[in-house]
C-alpha cells in the first residue's frame, strides 16, 4: 500500500486480514477468545467491549455480523448447535476475521461463512472444535487459522484439509460500490417485486419498498415514508449494489428525449415487441400497436418534451400509457433523457440581485441539472424553467451527445420495415 494515502471508512480499499481468532461461550466465564492468530492481537478489553455483539442473542445466529471498534474492524458468522452432549445443552462459536477499520471487507463475508461451515461440520461430525477448547491445547486449529490468513493475503486462495475433509476458499470479485444517489433520481425494480424475498433486508429498505414504483424520486420517496432521506439514499444505493434496483430520470411531461440507435431493435426483435406492448399499454385488454409505440419513441428529439409530443399524437386515444412508454423506453436503452444545465453568465449582473436570487444563482455552474435543482428548490421542472428562461444573464448546456437523428429513425418506417 501508498502510505502516502489516507485511508478512511468507506474509502472503498481493501485491506490484508491482520488477525483470525475463534471465540466460544464457556458454561462458566463466559465469551472467551479460543485462539487467535497472531496471539493478543486483539487483547481481552477490547473482547469484552464488544463480546456481546460476538457471541450475540439466537436471533442473530447465522447472519454476518460486522463490528467496528479502536482501529479494528471484526467480521464474524456466530453459529449455535443445539444437543444436550454440551453444557448448557448448546455449543456457541464464532470464527471472526479482523481487518483496519477502514477497510472494505464485503468480499470476505462468503469466506468467513464458507470457512465457519467447514468447522461446523468439522464439530458435528467428530466435536473437532470443542475437543480443543475442552483440552486447552487448539494448535491445530491455529495453525489451520495461520494457512488461512497467509494464503489468502497473499494468494487470495486457500485449500484446507482436515482428516478426509477438504474445502477451497477464494475470494471473488466484488463489484465497484455504485455512484452516490441523488434525491432526484427514480428506482426501479429490474425484476418481478414478487421475487423479492423481503426477509433478506433491513426494516428501513422494507419500509420504502412500496413506494418503489419507477416514478417515485428518492425525495419523494422519503418524503412519504418519514424516512430519513440519508437513509432513503443509503438503502436505495445498496439495491443499486445487489442489482435489485436502477436508476431513471424522474418523468416530467416538460422533459426532453431522444431516440438511440437501439430503437431499431424494435423493428426486429419479436420478444421485445412484445414486451413493450404490454408494459406500455394503458389496460391489458386493449393493447397498443407496435406501430404507434414506434412512432411516439420516433418523435422524441430535442426540442419537444414529452407534452408536446402528447399534444400531437394523442396517446390515450392510442391505447398507450406515455409514463410507461418513457420508462420501458430508458429500461431498455430505446431513449434518453436529455439533460438542462443552466449556468450563470455574468457574475456581476448576479451579484446586484436579492439574496434569494443570488443564493440560487451560485448554483448555477452548469454542473447541477435541472432535476437536481427542482428538488433543492421544490420547484416544478416547468415552473424553474420558465423562470431560468425569462433570465437573460441564464444559460443552458444540453447534453446532447449520443443522440440520434429523428429523420433516420423515420426512414426505418418508410422503408415499410414490418411492424
């Protein structure tokens, strides 16, 4: 490691293991650390602050567990075996790797999962853990603790065997941590909701799940959850994480969009055409024609919104739902939203405003989205557009790049491609 950089929690680095220990709940004293590698790493203060946690009440048996104390960070899978051969009619163990409190060690949960379900059937099979403990001499389970820690510092890898019992650890790649969430982005789900098995997540992320919709922003979200929107942000990025989740632009009838080269697909793939005909169609009954769904993505270009585009084609008469029609549209990559960002031209002329319109024009930088702007102000799109529009010292970058000619996506259809 560069030990010219600053590491901090949350930085997103990971770190080597410094430490493996084995802790126990004795029938008499208690929590108790077995054995550790290096020894005293990890001395008896430091345990008994936070043994409690180690060895936790049976609710929390078989989870991982992560707790984070003076430099240390402890990562553990406490595990319980219910038989009356054990005093108090029950063997509670906990294998814990040890890390610096800044590092990232998301990818470590399987192995010390994977590595406490090699000694649980270890201990059911021939007691080959508590044996050890019983008779006061674990060296061979220290040095089973050392081989890992070497190995997978080292080689990322490591292969263990005990008596005919074999098992392979490796450490896999984990995916990067997602950009942070903003208040005005849009969740949404990438797979059926009924799947979603709800017991494998935290209170507050089955507290916003209904409001999970592919329209609701996270402000909003917060909002009518009463919901810390800290907490809104956090839960949000880490569905992002798993996959759960992505995110949209929020649909406003004011916004702007623009057809991509993808929306040829629409003209060839059968699956996909059917696809969009059911997510767009305003009632299951009376499904739109791929034809009109074409033309409404067609006639998205820069320089009319979505309202406009409403105006002229009329979609309810169509049968189309043009909420879903633009979300199914970004889903699957057929469209894209094309982004405002205003920026202040004139630094004097703004100075001389009322501190209201100063304190609102600082943010214009051209860095900060119209979106963005919306829900820091609770402002409408359309209400802070005409505003920024009747402003001449205002103006805007688009980010028009990557678009798409309107007239080529027509001449698809007037080639008499099959719809």
């Amino acid at each position: 490691m560069d030990g010219n950089m600053k590491y901090y929690e949350g930085c997103g680095q990971e770190g080597p293991i410094r430490c493996i220990f084995l802790c126990e709940f004795h029938p008499t004293a208690g929590p108790k650390i077995t054995c550790q590698v290096p020894e005293n790493y990890i001395s008896k203060d430091i345990f008994d602050t936070v043994s409690h946690y180690i060895i936790p009440k049976v609710q929390l048996q078989r989870c991982t567990l992560t707790v984070t104390l003076l430099g240390s960070k402890i990562l553990g899978f406490p595990v319980r075996i219910d038989n009356k051969k054990y005093a108090r009619n029950a063997y509670y163990f906990n294998l814990c790797f040890v890390c610096d409190a800044w590092a990232r060690t998301v990818h470590l949960e399987p192995l010390v999962k994977k590595l406490t379900e090699y000694l649980l059937s270890m201990e059911l099979e021939s007691e080959w853990l508590s044996k050890q403990s019983t008779s006061g001499d674990a060296k061979d389970l220290g040095c089973l603790m050392r081989q890992v820690m070497q190995d997978i510092n080292c080689r990322r890898m490591c292969t263990l065997t005990v008596g005919t019992t074999t098992t392979h650890l490796t450490v896999v790649r984990v995916n990067s941590d997602p950009a942070p969430v903003k208040d005005h982005q849009v969740p949404v789900f990438l797979y059926s909701r009924r799947s979603f098995v709800t017991d494998q997540w935290d209170l507050t992320t089955n507290q916003i799940l209904p409001y999970i919709d592919g329209f609701n922003h996270v402000s909003k979200i917060a909002a009518l959850t009463d919901v810390e929107i800290s907490l809104v942000r956090a839960c949000v990025q880490n569905l992002v994480y798993y996959g759960v989740v992505t995110l949209v632009p929020i649909f406003q009838y004011c916004a702007v969009y623009s057809a991509t080269p993808k929306l040829r697909q629409l003209t060839r793939c059968a699956g996909l055409q059917r696809q969009c005909v059911e997510f767009c169609a305003r009632s299951p009954r009376h499904l739109p024609k791929v034809s009109d769904i074409f033309r409404m993505y067609a006639g998205m270009s820069y320089g009319s919104t979505i309202k406009d585009l409403c105006r002229r084609m009329k979609p309810q008469e169509l049968a189309i739902n043009e909420r879903k029609l633009v979300l199914f549209g970004v889903l699957e990559g057929l469209i894209r939203r094309v982004y405002k960002y205003p920026i202040t031209l004139n630094d004097e002329t703004a100075s001389l405003r009322s501190d209201h319109s100063q304190s609102v024009a600082r943010t214009y930088n051209g860095l900060v989205c119209l979106d963005e702007l919306c829900c820091q102000a609770g402002l409408s799109a359309s209400q802070l557009d005409d505003q920024l529009e009747r402003d001449t010292n205002v103006a805007f970058i688009v980010n028009f790049r990557a678009g798409y000619d309107a007239a080529n996506i027509s001449s698809v259809s007037a080639r008499g491609v099959s719809l």
